[in-house]
C-alpha cells in the first residue's frame, strides 16, 4: 500500500528552557514499522510523546495520512487513528486487565466489543488474567497489556515506547514477534522507539538513529545494523 | 518459641515501649504539664502538673508494651484478614440488611424524635460522603473544600427562597446546578494540579466560599447567617400543626403531629442519599466512570489513550459539587437557619474522613464510616471533653487494623465469566 503514513518536519520542543528535540524529520510509510534508536535522553519518547500533542510542537509540522494534526488537542489526535503503548506500560493497577483493554476502546470513543477478541487472539495470556488488576500482572504481561490496550481504539499508526524495557529476552522476543504478526497480518504501521537496538534494527524495515535531539543516521534495518558506528551512536554518540 | 528469642522479643518491646514514653513525654510535658491560670489578681499564673505527666508517661510506656507482646503478634496473622475477608464476604448481605433497616427506621418502636434527628444527620453525612466519594474516590483528586458546594447548596436554598419566595422542590434542583457550576469554576484553575497543590487550593477555595459569605452582609446577613428559611411541604401540603384541609395531616386525615415532618425529612435524605448512591453506582460501568478511575490510576496513561482530561475531571468536580448543593439545600430547610459557621474546614475533614476510613471508592464502607463517625461521636457526648481523645484513638484503630479503610477492595465494573473480587491486603499500597 503506498502512501504515507506518518511525515515529521522539522520538529522542535521541549520542557520549559530544556530543548528535546532540535528539528527532527523522519516518515512512516503505510504497513512499516519503523524504529528509532538512540540512548537515554536522546529524545525518542519526547518524540513519540510529540505526535500526540504533549508536548507540542515549537516548530515543524506532524501529519497524520497526510492531514495536518500540529496543533490538534491531545485527545483528539488519539481519536483519529494514532495509539500509544507508552514508556514504563503505564497500565491502570487497580483495575481489571479487561477493564484497562475496555477504557483503551472507550476512551477513543470506540466499541470495544469487536477488537476484544483479537486482542485476545493476539496475547492468550491476558484472556486468562482478564478479571486480575493490572498491578498482579508479571512485568511482560504487563507490557502485553500495555499493547493490546492501544490496539483497542483501532489504530493506523501504532506508537510503541521501549516494549522490552526491563523483560526477559525470551519475553522481549514474544514481544517482538507479536509486533511482527500485527505488521504482517493486519498491515498495521508502527513506530517503534527501543534501546535494544540489535533486536529492533531486526524487526524493523527501515529505522533512524536519534542523538541528543537530532537524526544522525538513516537506512533500512540490516543497513543500519551492518554500520560500523551503530553501536557508538546508540550508546551515546557524540565522541 | 525458644527462650532467646522470647527474651530478644521482650527487650525489643521494652525499647519500643519506651520510644513511645519519650514522644508522649515531649507531648505532654507543653501540653498536659504546664497550665496557665488567672490568679485572683488578674494576673496570668503557671501552674505546673508534673503528676499527670508522669501518670500519662506511665500509662502510654504500660500500653506499648502490652500492644507489642499480646496485640501485635496476632494482629496481622488472623485479625486483619479475618476482618478483611469477613467484612467482603458480610457486605453482599449487609448492604441490603443496612437499607432494610435504614427504610423501616422511623417506625420501629422505641425509635423517638432524637434518634430519628440523628438518623438524619447521619444520612446527610452518608450522602455527603457518597458525593465527595466521585471526586476523592473515583476521580482521586484529592479535594479539601468540598464543604463550599455544601455551602452554595445551602445558600442558593436559603437566598432563592427569601428574595423570590421559591419552594424547595423548585430549589433543589437549581441548588444542585449551581453548586456543579460552582464545582466546574473551581474546576478550571485545578485542572493542572495533582496531589498535594491540588489540596490546598481546593482547601483555600472552601475558606474563600465561607469567608465571602461571612462578610457580603447586604446579601447573605454573614454572621447572623438566614433565619426562617421555609421548611419543605409533602408536594405542596405543608406540615402544620393546625390539621386544616390544606395540609399533610388534613389531607391524609391524620392526628396532625411534629413528628410528620422529621419523618418526612429522613425519608427525603434517604431518597436523596439513595440517589447519590444509584448514580455513583451506575455511571461506574459508564465510560466516563471508567475515565474517572483510570484519571486516578495514570493521568498520563488516560492521554495516551485518548482521555478529554479537562471534561472528565471538570465533570467529576461537576457531579460530586451537585450532590453536595443537594444536601447543602436539604441542610437549609431541615435547620431553617443556616449561617457560615456550619461550612467550616472541619466539616469538609470530616466528610474526607468518612470517605477515606469508609475505604475510598467503597460504597457499603462509606455508610458504615458515616455511621461510626457521626453516630459514635454523637455515643460519646456523655464523655464531654474526653470525646475527641477518644474518637482520635478510635480513628488510630480503624486505620492501624484497617489501612486501606474498613472496606478496601474493589469489584471491577465489567466482568466476563465469574464475579471476583481481588481484597486490597492482597497488592501493595497505591500501585495496587
């Protein structure tokens, strides 16, 4: 399916004096997944935080299929077909798991009932623990959750903020191949942001590589993995 | 038990008993221990009480120990959870043994005008705490002025009828919408903050409500507050003692009788509560109760997905204002006087505590909360000054038996399969 999915201009912002991003650029085309990498306090989850809104754009523009949702409120970006698996899962403790896929439906202003059963399909394992809060769950269901929750409001564009962050690598790579089933079946384009750069680049179709604010480097997965300086650049960067 | 372990166990206590003497001694030695007094002459005198402080040291050193060597051990082993799981079980029947007995009240013998008063009282606290339970309970923003939307229920109850001679069931409503509008205007300028800032301005707005009400005298009297505001009419049947044709006791040939009327005004708390009560339970299931728990679990969790935070909170803020301009209206009219001593911050703490010992979030424990709270204070008026020492140390209890309120679970609102109900002693405090 051609076409663009996602297209970032030129985007800067920050918190208060603190500039994150200095002018990042990057596209998603329809049915990609697309990773960014880079290391701690790079800016890759303000820039997943950014195209929903919060916080906003200083300058650059963020289209959305090619509509322009820069200045669009919050709430009403993740209405229109962008869904966000956020950084630490973020999941609601005290209530049921079904519970916290149902607000992912009902909070976007959608029926639940008819991407449940996917989800369910997707992750069996949060089918068995439906009634237990989500505080009980164990670190992967939890990020399981975290990503069937978004994929309850339907979404084009799916966000997805360092799945494996503190997971077995058995559990990462669950993860990881469950994110290629949805790309692969559904069609479903992702951006993905990780530190685990080798399992990313992996997955990935094309990725970009974030340092302090700016993309230093670009290119398809394996190009990316086979740069002598990948390594450099994700651990820090800036020799 | 081996015998060091005893002696170890022993010696800890003696320690912990005797920390315990020391704080009681820094209390009491300013409070208990130095007295000042008017002399004859006029002149302040010290007075020194070293006794009582020694006999209270004592008494303190005495009980800490006995806490720690017989209460202490089997404290959590068998009594919290006994006490956990027996009062989860227990409340499927309580419940409806509680409205069942709360409905036939005023008609069981032996129940006169002081227990039916109290009945009252204690319904409007219910009411107050099921109100305040959205905002601090459901929404969890945590709100320290809830008395001021008490206050404009009142007020806008109070005013409507002396300036435009408005009846109460007209009021009611209008009292209900300001005090939500009221509700969205404090809404606003809270919608950034969280936790503590969020407490004290909510604090500050309940002190701003009352103390304008004190001093716009032209309007509101302030400290002569508003007398003869008129008491409520059966549908426009008036209770009145002359019996004549247009009134409750003419119309349904009945002896005319004071007690018509607190009869009638428990059971319009009771409806009220009731109400209060079906909404709060009702709009739980409803998206946008689920906003208002997920609002308290992980704000930015809600905007990830998709949350208007601005209207869920507003509408929290909303809902639980206008429960309290229910009961502020109903206050007005059962008083017939009301004045802005009755919205202090102390009520506002009160309705707080019955919502947090209650278990926040717990409909069934907030009844039972309001019931202790208010009924017991009321047990022990023969105690005079004692009483608060006493409602303090039960409140110590509860909590210390109870952390997460007399009832902390939590049943979820949607459910495939079988109904389970996970008790809050089983996950760790907050993050669940």
């Amino acid at each position: 399916m051609p076409g663009t999915m996602l297209e970032v201009e030129g985007l800067a912002t920050g918190y208060g004096a603190v500039e994150a991003l200095k002018g990042v650029s990057l596209h998603v085309d329809k049915g990609e997944i697309v990773t960014l990498i880079g290391a701690n306090g790079a800016g890759k989850s303000t820039l997943l935080m950014s195209i929903c809104g919060d916080p906003r754009a200083r300058t650059g523009r963020i289209l959305l299929d090619g509509q322009d949702i820069t200045a669009k409120p919050t709430h009403e970006i993740m209405r229109s077909g962008v869904a966000q698996s956020p950084e630490g899962r973020r999941i609601f403790p005290r209530m049921s798991v079904l519970e916290n896929l149902i607000l992912g439906a009902q909070a976007a202003g959608q029926d639940p009932a008819p991407q449940l059963p996917k989800v369910f399909a997707l992750f069996p394992r949060l089918e068995e623990r439906q009634s237990q809060r989500g505080g009980t769950l164990s670190g992967g269901e939890q990020q399981m959750l975290a990503i069937g929750r978004a994929l309850m409001s339907r979404p084009r564009l799916l966000l997805l903020d360092e799945p494996s962050l503190g997971l077995a690598p058995l559990i990462s790579r669950q993860i990881f191949a469950a994110i290629r089933e949805l790309n692969e079946r559904e069609g479903l384009t992702v951006l993905l942001v990780e530190q685990n750069a080798n399992q990313a680049l992996r997955l990935a179709h094309r990725g970009y590589v974030l340092v302090t604010g700016r993309i230093t480097m670009s290119g398809s997965g394996a190009e990316l993995l086979a740069r002598p300086e990948i390594r450099d650049a994700y651990l820090g960067g800036g020799h | 038990m081996t015998a060091p372990g005893k002696a170890g166990r022993l010696g800890a206590a003696l320690l912990d008993a005797a920390k315990a003497m020391l704080v009681a001694f820094g209390l009491f030695v300013v409070m208990v221990g130095l007295r000042t007094d008017v002399s004859s002459s006029g002149a302040l005198l010290l007075r020194t009480r070293w006794m009582d402080v020694a006999l209270l040291c004592a008494a303190v050193f005495v009980l800490r120990l006995a806490m720690a060597l017989w209460v202490r051990p089997r404290l959590p082993a068998a009594g919290s959870a006994l006490l956990g799981t027996g009062l989860t079980r227990a409340g499927l029947l309580f419940g409806p043994a509680l409205l069942a007995v709360a409905l036939v009240l005023p008609f069981i013998p032996g129940i006169g005008r002081y227990e039916l008063d109290l009945g009252i009282l204690v319904l409007t606290y219910v009411m107050l705490g099921w109100g305040l339970n959205i905002v601090v309970g459901l929404a969890g923003l945590l709100d320290l002025g809830y008395v001021a939307f008490y206050a404009v229920g009142a007020y806008s109850y109070a005013l409507l009828a002396q300036y435009f001679g408005l009846s109460f069931w007209i009021c009611l409503p209008l009292a209900g919408i300001l005090a939500a509008f009221w509700g969205v205007l404090l809404g606003f300028p809270v919608l950034r903050l969280r936790g503590d800032y969020l407490a004290i301005v909510t604090l500050a707005f309940g002190e701003i409500i009352r103390i304008v009400l004190l001093n716009w005298v032209s309007l509101t009297g302030g400290p002569n507050g508003i007398s003869g505001i008129p008491r409520p009419t059966f549908f426009g049947l008036p209770f009145s003692m002359s019996g004549g044709p247009g009134t409750f006791a003419g119309f349904f040939g009945l002896e005319p009788s004071p007690s018509h009327r607190v009869i009638f005004l428990y059971y319009l708390i009771l409806g009220l509560a009731l109400l209060t009560n079906w909404v709060a339970i009702r709009i739980r299931r409803q998206p946008i109760g689920r906003a208002w728990e997920a609002l308290r679990e992980d704000e930015i969790a809600c905007r990830a997905l998709g949350i208007n935070i601005t209207n869920t909170k507003l509408t929290a803020f909303a809902l639980g204002a206008m429960f309290a301009g229910f009961a502020g209206a109903f206050f007005a009219t059962r008083q017939a006087f009301i004045s802005p001593e009755s919205f202090t911050f102390i009520e506002s703490a009160i309705i707080l505590a019955i919502v947090v010992l209650g278990g926040l979030g717990s409909q069934i424990g907030i009844a039972v909360a309001a019931i202790v709270m208010i009924g017991g204070f009321e047990l022990f008026r023969d105690l005079d000054e004692y009483r608060m020492l006493v409602f303090g140390a039960a409140m110590v209890v509860i909590m210390v038996a109870r952390p997460r309120g007399l009832v902390g679970s939590r049943a979820p609102s949607v459910l495939l399969g079988e109904r389970r109900r996970i008790d809050a002693s089983l996950v760790g405090e907050g993050r669940g």
